[in-house]
C-alpha cells in the first residue's frame, strides 16, 4: 500500500470518527432535554 493510500484511509477513519462523535453528541444533548426533574420524579 502506498504511502498516500495510507493517508487516504486514516482520512477516511477520522472523518467517521468524527461523525459518529457528532451523532453521539446530538443524542446526548436531546437526552439532556427529555431528562427533566419531573421526569426523574416519575422514575422514583
């Protein structure tokens, strides 16, 4: 494999690194808004 054939794939990793990072993000902050204390009350 070439060197730029290296490169190209460890672009490729950290781009859908970074994706998945960013939709993990999103779900965390969405999670964040359905938690509320009232809902946290209802689970007690």
């Amino acid at each position: 494999m070439s060197i730029n054939n290296t490169v190209a794939l460890l672009k490729e990793m950290v781009a859908k690194q970074e994706a998945e990072q960013a939709a993990a993000k999103e779900i965390a902050r969405q999670l964040e808004e359905e938690i509320t204390p009232e809902v946290i009350e209802q689970a007690e």
